[in-house]
C-alpha cells in the first residue's frame, strides 16, 4: 500500500490489474475525458503501454474505495522537455499526475478530491516534491474543479496542447505550490 486516507487507499498496479484498465478504457463515459473515445483497448496493449519496460519513471497506481478498486492514477518526474514547453525550471523537482475514477458510479461523491488531496500529501511528505501539475482539457470542467478543491491553480494556458478524439484540445496546466 503506498498510502491511505479514510476509506480510499492507493497501490502500485500489478499485472492482476490489467483486465480492470482494459474494462475502464473501453467504457466511452471514461474515454471521453481520457485517452479518446476513438481509442480502444485489449489486454495485450494494457499490458505493453502499461509494462515495466513503457513506464519506465512513472507510478502506476490502482486506488480502492472501501476495497473495491475503482480507479487508476500516476505520477512522475516531468522530463526536461515537458518542464521547457510549460516554461518551469530544469533545476526544479516537478512532478506530473494522471488519473481517472473508472468506476462511473463513484463520480460526483467528492473521491476524486479526497484523491487528489492525499496523493499531492503523499508527494509532499513522502517524496518531499513541492510542486505538482495537471493537465486537464479546458472543457473538463469537473476535473478542474477536483483539483481546485485540491489545492492546484490554473497557471498556464495551454492553446493546442493535446489531440483528443482527432481534434486539437486546449487545456489547463493546473499546479498545486506547497508553502514550503
Ligand atoms: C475527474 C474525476 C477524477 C473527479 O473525481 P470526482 O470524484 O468525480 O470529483 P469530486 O466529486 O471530488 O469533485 C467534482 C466537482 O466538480 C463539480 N462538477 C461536476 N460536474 C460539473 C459540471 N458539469 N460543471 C461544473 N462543476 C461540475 C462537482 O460539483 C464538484 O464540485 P463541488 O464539490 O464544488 O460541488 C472523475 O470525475 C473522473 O475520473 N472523471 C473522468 C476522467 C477524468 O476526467 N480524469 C481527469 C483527467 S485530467
């Protein structure tokens, strides 16, 4: 367990856990907020975009509620690259976090926030990280609200940031500053 936090807790993800992405991103209400609806998946590319060998410096999570699994998150190190396109600083320890409660019926009941708050603690405290991004679509209105209530800021706009369902996607680079 990496960590926990009243009825929600969070693990690494095993290769167990594939048939759970694979049932999560074939349901279009997820899709449609993450990775596409024009996007399909199948356990063998599950398990080749989610081995070891493709995550390489990211943390792929499972996150329970009650112990039921509900949702996928994950977080990493943002590479010099992404650091330069957003203008931060090489020098600064940024991380980048992505998630999705795949479990529709958990939606709206204030989990992604009780997420989202213990995950950026867990960075905080755990990982001594002090500055954290998201990058929802401009659109995804519930997704920038969960962060807000998090703690995150709309910092920068991002103008034809992603391709998403074959069009070109604003979005919000949101970032949560600790008070160091
Ligand atoms: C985004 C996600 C993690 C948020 O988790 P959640 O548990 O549904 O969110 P919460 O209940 O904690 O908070 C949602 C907030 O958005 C608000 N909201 C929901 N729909 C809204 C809408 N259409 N317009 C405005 N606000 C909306 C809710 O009222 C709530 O705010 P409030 O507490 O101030 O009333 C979850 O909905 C999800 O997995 N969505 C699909 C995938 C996704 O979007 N991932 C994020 C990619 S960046």
């Amino acid at each position: 367990m990496l960590f926990e936090k009243d009825l929600l807790s969070v693990r690494l993800l095993t290769m167990q856990d594939y048939p759970l992405l694979v049932k999560w991103l074939s349901q279009p209400q997820v899709l449609e907020f993450y990775e596409g609806r024009d996007q399909s998946y199948n356990m063998s590319k599950i398990s080749r975009l989610y081995g070891s060998k493709n995550l390489r410096g990211i943390t792929a999570c499972i996150v329970e509620y009650r112990g039921e699994n509900i949702g996928y998150v994950q977080f990493y190190a943002l590479p010099d690259q992404q650091k330069n396109e957003y203008g931060l600083r090489k020098e600064e320890l940024i991380y980048g976090i992505d998630l999705f409660i795949g479990e529709t019926s958990f939606w709206n009941r204030g989990i992604g926030t009780l997420l989202v708050t213990s995950l950026v603690q867990y960075l905080e405290w755990d990982c001594k990280v002090h500055r954290i991004v998201a990058d929802p679509f401009e659109w995804n209105v519930r997704a920038i609200r969960c962060y807000e209530k998090a703690g995150f800021r709309k910092w920068k706009y991002l103008q034809h940031h992603e391709i998403h369902e074959g069009t070109w996607q604003n979005s919000w680079l949101m970032m949560y500053s600790s008070a160091k």
